[in-house]
C-alpha cells in the first residue's frame, strides 16, 4: 500500500482553490510523480519524459492545452522537459484567468524551469518545494501538532506531547534518509539503500548534470559532491574547497549554486541582526538528505552510523531538514539562519517566522550541557525572545529552564 502524505495533499489542494497552477518542485525521486497521481486522481495526467506524451505536447503546445477543455484539474509531470510549454500556459491560463486549479506541474529544479515559471506564469502560479518522506510519513504516524504549536507562539503547548517514535526509529530515519525507495526497500533488502544511492548519484550527474550543464567539468564536480557530503554541517569556506581541487573560488561558488538549485543542498545564512557582537557571516550548510550523505562518508549500517565520528553534523542537519519541511510542507512561512559569535558561541538554527524568531539548539546526546543552555540564554536576553529549544534525545519534553524547553525528537 502506498505511504500516505496527507498534509501535503492537503496544501497542494489548498493551493489549488486559489491558484491557476501549482507547482510541485524537489529533487528526483522523492515522490513527485506519486502525489502529482494522487491529487488528480481520475484526471489526466501527461508526463513528457515519456516519449509519445512529449510528443503530443510540442507538436503544438497551444493546440494541445486547448484540447484539454475546461472541466478538470490536469497534471503535467516532468514539466522542465519542454519549456516552451510555459508560454503557452500563460496565454491558456489567461482566457479564464479567474478559474483556479487548472494545472498541477511537478518539475525538478533545472535553470529552464524556474527561469520559465518565473518569466511566463508570475501571479498565476504558486511554487511549493517538498522533500522526501518525513518521520510522520515514514512511519504513518498521525500529522503532528509541534509545527502548528510553533507557529502560533504557544510554546509551552509542547510540555503535553508524548513521545511518538523510538530511538530506532529515529536513527533509522536518519540514516535511510527520506527518499522513499530506499526507505521502504530496506525493510526487506538491506543492501538496497546502499545500491539505490550509488545509482541515484551515478545518474544524476552522468545525465542531469550533463544535460542542464554541458560545460561542466563533471570529474571535478563530482569530486566536490564528495568532498561537500563530508563537510556537512560546516561553516562554507570556498577557499578551501578551491584548493584541495585546484579551481578557483567562483568555480566552487558556481558548484554549490548547483548543487542547491538540485536539491541535494541547502544553505543556511548567518543570522545577523545582532549589533552588540561580532558575529560570523559566513554560512553554513548541509546534505538536504540523510540517507545521502551516510553514503557520501560510508555510514554502510546503522552500527556504522551509530559509531561515526560523522554522526552529530549528520543527526543535525537530518533534524533540521524534518523541521523546514515539516513547516514548508504545511505553508507555513520560514526563514532559517544559524547563530555563531566571533567567540564560538554557536545556535544551530533560527528559525524566523510571523511570532518572532525561535532559536534551536540540535544534539544528538540525551541531555544539555550547561555551555549550549548559557548561549541560549544570552541569544535570548540580547533579542529579547521569550523562549528558545533544544531538541534532543531526552526522555520527554521538559523545561531545562524557565526560558529553553527540551523537545526530544521522538515527541516531533
């Protein structure tokens, strides 16, 4: 039976009451085509990397999109295929520009199409980027109520939250990652998670890379995957990348710019609205999955894992991306930045949004050392900010002090 992925179906069908056309983006692999089916359900749906339903679409897209009528929501998979099709939409959309859940795109990033969605369908169209599973759809536990309880400022609503997954189930998750085939696969297959990523690299850059960007220098590219997989976690000097491949700083620049335009990375900016500090400005970024970047450092088992030198900068970044999707996920606004001083005084990440912002520290460890509580009292103080988090691997939610609340990752 196919794992269910109920909160985003309902945005995307929340979406679908107020916009022309919503597209879907994420990286390859993580559900797309799956949960594009499932919110059409009996409509039709053309996917153009598939040859005849490609060819019917650039024949004469416009011929095409008018065929379709005016009664039923169509999906379009793989939309990035033929980017002349965005115009056409356009000119589509506009004849009943008041007609809402017309087109259901998913597309994975390339630069054809978000330059096309941003030039040819602004205002007519909302962008939701999704990741792979995330512990509640993994596991097919119900919708959580932290996201919902953050957002509303309510903070201390967390104190009544059980625990809803196991430690095994936590560090399975983080070391499966959340694409969904190997996340199923090896239940029954142990070495299937290990051969679906090998494949799943060997892909995409042997043909999506080559395709987006024929110029590239694949071999070196490649390397710089590797080479970034280990450093997750780690604040972003592009100096000494450039070095160890002998490139140069913008070169690197232009690889990571990739590498987060294909979802395999993400960002974090450093949170700079502190005046009475020196604070660092130098980003810091992560592997957007788990389960990727275990195979990047040969985690092979989850006793690899478990025993990993790798395993804090892993377990944090696994627990940020479940926090900034489970808040895209439901639509909910986010600005993410991590916090370090001159000094070293480091908070994993800051999470901004309409209540304010809300800083949270990540541990793998059961327990807060007085150092991690004392930085987060002082962010707290200087910002004046009412709480703050550490999530954890504690037994049960409880506060460490009358400002930081513990919220151990089973209870998420």
């Amino acid at each position: 039976m196919a794992h269910k992925r109920e909160i985003l179906v309902d945005s995307i069908s929340y979406l679908l009451q107020r916009f022309p056309i919503v597209t879907v983006l994420g990286p390859r692999q993580c559900g797309k085509s799956t949960l594009l089916k499932e919110v059409v359900r009996d409509g039709r749906v053309y996917d153009l990397e598939y040859l005849p339903h490609l060819d019917s679409v650039s024949r004469d897209p416009n011929f095409f999109l008018a065929s379709l009528g005016d009664q039923e929501l169509v999906g379009i998979d793989e939309a990035q295929a033929y980017p002349p099709l965005f115009q056409a939409l356009r000119y589509h959309v506009d004849r009943q520009r008041s007609r809402t859940g017309q087109f259901l795109l998913t597309g994975s990033s390339s630069p054809d199409l978000l330059r096309n969605v941003s030039e040819s369908l602004a205002g007519r169209v909302y962008l939701l980027e999704i990741e792979g599973f995330t512990l509640e759809e993994a596991y097919q536990v119900s919708p959580s109520p932290v996201f919902h309880i953050l957002q509303s400022g309510r903070i201390e609503e967390l104190l009544a939250l059980p625990p809803r997954y196991t430690p095994n189930q936590l560090l399975s998750k983080c070391f499966l990652g959340g694409f969904p085939e190997p996340f199923l696969r090896s239940h029954t297959d142990p070495q299937a998670a290990r051969l679906w990523f090998q494949s799943y690299i060997a892909t995409y850059v042997n043909r999506d890379i080559r395709r987006l960007f024929p110029n590239l220098l694949f071999e070196t590219y490649r390397r710089f995957i590797q080479m970034i997989g280990g450093a997750s976690g780690e604040q972003l000097v592009l100096a000494r990348f450039a070095e160890a491949l002998g490139v140069s700083e913008p070169t690197i620049r232009n690889y990571l710019t990739i590498m987060e335009g294909t979802f395999l990375y993400r960002t974090l900016p450093a949170y700079l609205t502190n005046v009475k500090k020196q604070v660092t400005k130098t980003p810091r970024g992560y592997m957007r999955d788990s389960g990727l970047m275990n195979f990047f450092v040969q985690n092979l088992s989850l006793d690899r894992l478990a025993s990993s030198h790798y395993l804090g900068a892993i377990w944090e970044g696994f627990v940020v991306n479940e926090l900034l999707s489970g808040f895209r996920h439901r639509l909910m606004p986010v600005r993410p930045h991590y916090y370090r001083t001159k000094a070293r005084a480091e908070i994993d990440l800051i999470r901004e949004g309409e209540f304010g912002s809300l800083p949270i520290e990540v541990k793998y460890a059961s327990t807060a050392n007085e150092r991690e509580l004392r930085v987060l009292e002082t962010f707290l103080d200087e910002h004046q900010l009412p709480y703050g988090l550490v999530i954890n691997n504690g037994e049960r939610v409880t506060k460490l002090t009358p400002r930081i609340i513990q919220l151990p990752l089973g209870c998420l």
